[in-house]
C-alpha cells in the first residue's frame, strides 16, 4: 500500500516554510526543541504557513509552554518525543492537544498502549539520542508487531530512495511518512527540488502492484518469445523515468515542443445551458491535436535510453500515430506505424501526415486497432531490437503504468490550474472518453484517491448498446485476455474478439485497459454508453456553441453532459482529448444522412 499522507519536519526560514507549503504537505512540523539544530528560533512569524497541519515538535517540554506555544502559533497538532509520563499525556489531553506521541523504535511495542487513548497517532522513529533528526532509519520489519487501533506515521531517515519499500509496507494502520534530513541542503533548510521528486515518485508507484495488476486486471499475458522485450523495460523503466536528466528532457520537450500546460477553459455557454460551472481540459491544443503525444514523447525518450533506434506502433484514429511519427522525427528515429486498412481509409489525412513525417505505414487487412495491435506485437517478436510504443492504457505490464504516468500531466495541470480559477484543486465531476482508455487515465490519474470526485467515463455505444454495431466494452465485455492483459473485454462464447463498432475511429477498441476495469468493477468510475448519434450532436453544440469543433471521441465526453444531474455552481472538468479537423468528412457525412433521411 503507498500511503497519502507526508509530513514534512523541521523548516527555520520562513522563505523555505512557505517555497515547501506550495508542495501541499499533508503535515509541516516546526521544532520547538533548543537544541536541535533546527530549531525555530524564539519569535517566528509562524502566520507565514500556508497550507498543511501544523504540527509543533517538543521535546522534554513543561505543559505550560508546550500549551503558550499551541496557543500563539495556532498549532493543530503536539508531537511529544519524550518518556512522558501518562499523566502529562492526560493532561494535554484535556487540554484538547492532538497527540503524536513518538515512539523510538528499541522499545518493546507493549509500552506504546498507556499512549493509544490520548494519541491521534503515533510516530515511530529510530531510537537516537538527539530525540529525532538522526537521519537514520530503523528496521521496519519490526512494524508487523504493532497491534494497536492507532495509526501510524513512518519516520526516521527517510530519503528519496525509499519509496519503493514505502510501498509494500503492508499495515492496515499505516497512515503517513515523515520527511526530514534527507531533503536538506543544511539543517532546517530543506530541498524542494528533492522533495518534488519524492512526490513524483511516490504518485508514480501509485495503484499498480509490482506485477502490473490493478485489484484483479492487468498482469502480463504474453507468448514466451516476448518475454526478453518486456523484462527489459520492466526492469529499466521506473530506474530511467525517475532520474533526473530524464524529466529534465522530458518536461522541456512538454513545454516547448508539445505546447503544454494546455490551458483550463471555462465555457460560458455550455454552463448556462447545462447549470454548472463547466470547464474543458484543451488536450486539443497539443502538438499534432491530441493528447497522444504526451505519451510518445516519454515512451521515446524511454526508448532510447534503452538503446533502441527503431519505433514501432499501431494506430486507430492516426493520432497516436501521427503522435509517435512526429517524436521519432525530432528524435531521429526509424518509425513504422501498423493500421487497420478501414482507418487509413477514415484517416487518410492522418495516414498523409505519418508519411510526410518519415514513417512507414504497414497496412492491415480488412482490420481496425485491434488488428494493427496485433500486427505489431507479431513484428516486434522478429524484430525484438526495436521498440514496441503503445498508445494506450492496454497491453502487457509495465505498458498500462508507463502510458498512464505519462499521461497523467494532465491531471496534474488540471489541479493547479482548478485551485487558481475556483480555489480548490478538484472538480465535482472530471469525465473522459474511452476507448483503450488513455486520456481517461491521465485525466483521473491524480484524483482517483479523492472520493469526492467522481469520475465519468464516455464509452462508445456506437449504433446502440442493443446492436451489433457498438463498443461499449464495459457493458457487453467479460474478463479475458486481450493484447496482453486480463481485462474486461467483448467476446463471444469461445472467446473470440467481437468487432466493435463506434463511428470515432479512436473508441472502437474491444476492450478497455486493466485500470479501467479496476475502476469500473469497484464503482470509482461510472461508465455510460454515447451513440454516435448523441456524439455528433455534442460535437455540433461544443462547436457552435463554444467555438470549438472536438474530435468525434472527445465529443463523446460532451455528450455526458445532459445526462447528469448538474446541480448549480458544481465544477465539472470535460477533457477535450483532440481536435475535430480529422474528423471533418465523418461530422459531415454523418449530418448529410441525417438530413436525408429527415426529407
Ligand atoms: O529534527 C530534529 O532536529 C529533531 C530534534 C529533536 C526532536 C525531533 C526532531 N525532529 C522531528 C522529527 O520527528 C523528525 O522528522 C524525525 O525524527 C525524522 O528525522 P530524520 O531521521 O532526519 O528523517
């Protein structure tokens, strides 16, 4: 289990109090203790904290200044780290002082019950005899002997490195971390750009076990002569993406290249109309229209580091393909992109575009994404050398992971950018289309741990969910295997693929990703079905509406809109995945027939 909570200890100047505030700790902590040499000083401008619990720090302290100090400086919480006796505990008790009482890990646990009914929690730290701030750790198997109701923070040297054993700490009552000298530049002065990383590492390591599943889906459902390609990058990605040169290059290429931060739109009119405060997530304002490109841009980078020169990629609506030839040939790397035969007629724009950007493209047969995706894992059997760049949130672990991190900068710029505009960094409602399920993915990513927000997933219901001629993975799909991972496909009785059928070439997959499924089988997400009739429709209202003509997937999400119950002055984020130009001889046809059939 990776915890949420972070408590970060032991700031003297008010300049790296408030630079550390703006990274949302759960918990600041300021010492009150003389002799350490992080203590705060006599008269602090303690006003300066701006967000976090504030936690005051005392050692061998006497009642009544540990109660002045609380008292002046407004302090929420009193971590305790000497042999209290249970009467003083008692007594800051009645005083209503939320306890911390820290426990120095040498002494038998036993001892830690007299503590448990006046403590909110309990902090183990390593036993030093500086009281804290030793920088060293203990040993957290010790850990699984703690049996007590009160829940606990980890501490005690705690550094950047950690994260991973963060994660399999498996206790029910584990609660936070604690952070101190090992993100200091020099004692009570600590690193932002070190803590930042630990916050991006430990997001990261987030929802997927160390085998790729998400509760019962995911996993690595490969033919054995895949195995060598997909150990590699297993055992190489996390190492590569956390290091520091390569999010260096990354986020300059996010920036510069790809044009992000996409901004946080609010649409006026589609508020008015629907009685809520609607916002749209300009993915469509990417480089080459789509969120795809978030995703190429990391997966090649990631590519070469491995030392591979070839890309190799499937591509439905074109745009992961165009995506990916775009990144190659900035990045000077071979590229060829598999694509079923019926969307290189649907995208013959995009399919021009790939070439032109000095990609090879590898028709498939009478096929769609599901036969490009097949094509290409064939290739990549013979062709081990290359690199196999998913575009979505399926196929063996790590891809789910990889993709979903990569996209998951969207979310992250929707919470900076919802706490400027409504002050609050999450919406009532965040919805997304899904096919394969990228742009969900990283729309949620970062707040799929916040209850509160509840997530809407735009599947594609095609001519209708009673037809044959639909998508909606969720309501037709069962658990099976699908281009590599368990997860909730469509299938028929033999356990043979269904065609699906959406008129957005980027929906018409059979199946969702493993997180997707997680998300559906356990309610975090709901999943409603748009045909291509209300899609169309939604995609002519953004367009007149807001002057904004969305990609056919992207209107699937618009067309969640009169479906919902919007009460007034809720905060709904759409994410507009890409921009409609592709789809421009589909909207068009679409409306001909329609007009025809009404004459
Ligand atoms: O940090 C100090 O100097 C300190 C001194 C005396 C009592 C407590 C102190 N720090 C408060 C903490 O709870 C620390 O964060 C905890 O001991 C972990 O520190 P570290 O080992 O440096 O990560």
């Amino acid at each position: 289990m990776i915890t949420n909570k972070v408590k970060i200890c032991g700031m003297k100047h008010p300049q790296n109090i408030n630079s550390i505030s703006l990274l949302n700790p759960d918990f600041i902590g300021v010492i009150f203790y003389p002799y350490s040499p992080r203590f705060i000083g006599i008269s602090f401008p303690i006003e300066i904290f701006t967000t976090g619990k504030k936690v005051g720090v005392f050692v061998k302290n006497s009642i009544e200044n540990i109660l002045k100090k609380i008292q002046k400086y407004a302090i929420e919480f009193g971590q305790i780290h000497g042999d209290e006796s249970i009467e003083f505990c008692e007594e800051l008790y009645k005083n209503n002082v939320s306890i911390i009482k820290v426990i120095r890990v040498n002494e038998a646990f036993s001892v830690i019950q007299k503590y448990t009914n006046y403590s909110l929690y309990i902090l183990f730290d390593t036993h030093c005899k500086e009281f804290g701030g030793s920088g060293r750790k203990f040993s957290w198997e010790k850990i699984s002997e703690y049996a007590f109701d009160t829940k606990f923070l980890l501490s005690g040297g705690i550094g950047i490195k950690d994260v991973e054993s963060i994660k399999n700490v498996f206790h029910t009552k584990f609660f936070g971390i604690d952070l101190n000298s090992k993100f200091e530049i020099e004692p009570g002065n600590k690193n932002r750009d070190e803590l930042k990383r630990f916050y991006h590492k430990k997001k990261f390591m987030k929802f997927v076990d160390t085998k790729g599943f998400y509760g019962e889906f995911g996993g690595t459902f490969i033919p054995e002569m895949l195995w060598p390609n997909i150990k590699e990058l297993e055992n190489n990605y996390p190492k590569i993406i956390m290091e520091k040169k390569f999010q260096y290059t990354l986020q300059s290429l996010l920036k510069d290249f790809v044009g992000r931060p996409t901004p946080l739109f609010y649409c006026e009119e589609l508020s008015k109309k629907y009685e809520a405060k609607i916002y749209l997530k300009r993915e469509d304002l990417n480089h080459t229209g789509a969120h795809k490109i978030n995703n190429t841009v990391g997966q090649a980078l990631l590519a070469k580091k491995l030392g591979k020169k070839k890309i190799i990629a499937e591509t439905g609506a074109g745009q992961h393909g165009v995506a990916t030839a775009t990144v190659c040939a900035i990045l000077n790397m071979d590229c060829i992109v598999f694509m079923g035969d019926t969307d290189i007629q649907r995208q013959a724009i995009n399919v021009d575009r790939m070439k032109m950007l000095g990609a090879t493209i590898i028709p498939v047969k009478t096929g769609t994404l599901k036969d490009a995706v097949n094509e290409a894992l064939r290739y990549w059997i013979d062709n081990p050398e290359s690199y196999y760049l998913i575009g979505s949130v399926v196929g063996p672990h790590p891809y789910p992971h990889i993709v979903s991190f990569f996209q998951s900068i969207i979310s992250e710029e929707i919470q900076q950018q919802l706490k400027e505009k409504e002050g609050c960094e999450y919406p009532d409602y965040l919805i997304a289309s899904v096919g394969g399920g990228s742009n969900a993915a990283g729309a949620f990513y970062h707040f799929l741990d916040n209850l509160s927000v509840k997530l809407i997933a735009a599947e594609a219901a095609g001519l209708g969910l009673k037809t044959n001629k639909t998508a909606s993975s969720t309501f037709h799909g069962s658990k099976g295997v699908l281009h590599g991972s368990l997860t909730l496909l469509m299938q028929d009785e033999y356990g043979q693929i269904i065609e699906p059928y959406s008129i957005s070439a980027g929906l018409d997959y059979p199946g969702i990703g493993p997180m997707h499924s997680h998300l559906f089988y356990t309610n975090r997400a709901q999943f409603i079905s748009i045909t291509d009739d209300e899609a169309i429709q939604a995609g002519y209202e953004l367009s007149f509406l807001q002057g904004i003509i969305p990609a056919i997937e992207s209107a699937h999400s618009i067309a969640i809109l009169p479906k919902l119950n919007l009460k007034n002055n809720e905060v709904v984020v759409l994410n507009l995945s890409g921009r409609g130009e592709k789809d421009m001889d589909s909207y068009i046809n679409y409306m001909n027939l329609y007009h025809e059939h009404d004459r």
